[in-house]
C-alpha cells in the first residue's frame, strides 16, 4: 500500500506579495480574497487539497506589519501560529524586497528547524538580470532555504513549486475529511466577499475601519437567501458606505452577489445594513466575537 502524506504548508510575507493569489492557485478556488490595499487579508484561511495519496492544508496568512492597535496585534497572532504548526514554511518575498517588516519573524525564519521555501514573486515584472542579483540576495541572507522564482498571477512555476512541496510532506494520514475544502464556515466566505467589495470601492480609512456580520444565512433548494450588516467605527463612515441615496452600498451588494453566486453555484438574495460599532478595531471583547483574539 502506497504511503499517504498530510501535513502543514504556511505561507508567510509582507503585505501585497501575493500570498492568497498563490493560495488561491494551489487550492483552484477563491479562498482568500485578493485586493491590491495592504492588510486585505485579515485572518488565517485554511485551503485543503486532497489527492489519492495526499492532504495538503495550505494557511494564508495576514501580510506582516508593525501593529498600530489591538486588531492588528491580533493578525499578528495568526502570523506566530503559523509557524508553530507547520511542516513546510513557504516565505513570499517579491523583486525588490529586503527583509521582513518584523525581526523576529525574520530570525525564526532564519533559524527554522523545517523545510523553508522561499518564493520570489513578480519575476514576470523584473529583468533576468534583476533576477540574478535577487536570488544571489536571498542566498546570502539565507543559506539554508530553497529559492523557486514565480509568477502567482501568471501561474509560472506554481506547478514546479506544488510539487516540491509534495516531496517535502511527512507521512501522515488526512487530517480533515476527504471532500472538505476550508475549515472556514459559509458565512466567513459571505462576510469576506463583501469586505473585499469594499477593499476595492471605498477609498483611505474606510475599508480598514470595516468589518462584516453575516446575521442570517437560509438555504432553499433554488436560492440562499442571505442577510449581512456592515460595521463602522463612525457615523460619518456609514453615510459613506451608504451614499447619495443608497448608491454605494447598492453597488457592493451587486458585486458581492455575483461572487457569492459562483462561489456557492446557486442563485443569491443578499440584502445589507450598516450599523455604526464605535471602536471596535480596538475592543478585544468585540475582535474575539469576529473571531480574531484567538489565543487570549
């Protein structure tokens, strides 16, 4: 009987290095929403593939940063854990990069005891030369990990990469059931979808002062019927989200239904609110109840 592999492959990195694009495309699904605005990503998302003699569970991460206040000390915490579970460590850098935004994640990096691959990202927008001199960089300043250059947008190299990490799975059985793609419920994708609307669509503050309550989620054999509200910090920002006579918030609804429609394969009935919850970046009560603050 053929040995069967299972373990944990972590993806680390700044912000805008393309760690949920990467993911996105080992998984072959949009887990992990994808904007060009630092921060998007804000919890950790498990993508599992499965195959006959593999389970491979693949975590994004948010980018790393110095925290500002108490709901990015608590991304942060989902940075620490991933380096705590991990069978394989995949360090996203792209052209251009020096270092991580934080020390210490750099120095356990450099003293890690697993296998690490670092991914030099956006080659597509560098010359060969530039390339040259990035990797003989990473070299130096990490003797001990593999280089693979890549293309996440352009899905250059990210089979060659899927691979290597294949090789590098211990030997274990499937640690989730065969079938299950996320350990992320449906509402977590509602909520997140709608976030990601609003990443694109609203500009400076707003978008980072937001955060998504899928209150009702009713499945019917032809439809879903869904019902979210949309949090902020201040009245000025929910007459923002909303706009001049509901023009705004209509437009997130629209877009964010499409999505949930291939996301989910049915049809969707989505209606939104927006309910002003006065500082709740800063509120650990209210980040444990939206799910971050895990280990406190």
């Amino acid at each position: 009987m053929a040995e069967h592999k299972a373990g944990f492959v972590n993806i680390i990195g700044n912000p805008n290095v393309g760690k949920s694009t990467l993911m996105n495309a080992f998984v072959g699904e949009k887990l992990s929403i994808i904007t060009s605005k630092a921060q998007t990503t804000r919890h950790r998302i498990l993508g599992i593939v499965n195959g006959d003699d593999f389970q491979m569970i693949l975590s994004d991460t948010p980018g790393i940063i110095k925290p500002a206040y108490e709901l990015q000390s608590s991304m942060m915490d989902f940075v620490k854990s991933a380096f705590e579970d991990a069978d394989v460590l995949l360090y996203m850098v792209e052209i251009g990069e020096q270092a991580l935004k934080d020390e210490q994640f750099f120095e356990k990096i450099k003293n890690s005891k697993i296998p690490v691959l670092l991914l030099l990202n956006k080659i597509d927008a560098s010359t060969q030369e530039e390339l040259e001199k990035q990797v003989q960089y990473w070299q130096e300043q990490l003797p001990m990990v593999e280089i693979h250059p890549i293309s996440a947008l352009n899905n250059f190299n990210v089979k060659g990469v899927f691979e290597r990490i294949l090789e590098l799975l211990p030997e274990s059985p499937a640690f989730y059931p065969k079938d299950q793609l996320t350990d992320k419920p449906e509402r977590f994708f509602v909520n997140e979808t709608i976030r990601e609307k609003i990443l694109l669509f609203y500009k400076k503050e707003i978008p980072y002062s937001v955060e998504i309550e899928t209150e009702e989620f009713f499945e019917e054999p032809e439809i879903i019927r869904m019902r979210a509200v949309i949090m902020v910090e201040r009245d000025s920002q929910k007459g923002i989200i909303i706009g001049h006579k509901g023009s705004a918030l209509k437009r997130v609804g629209v877009e964010a239904r499409k999505d949930l429609e291939k996301f989910f394969g049915k049809q969707v009935h989505l209606e939104l609110y927006v309910k002003v919850n006065k500082n709740w970046r800063s509120d650990a009560r209210q980040l444990k109840r939206f799910g971050y603050n895990q280990k406190k």
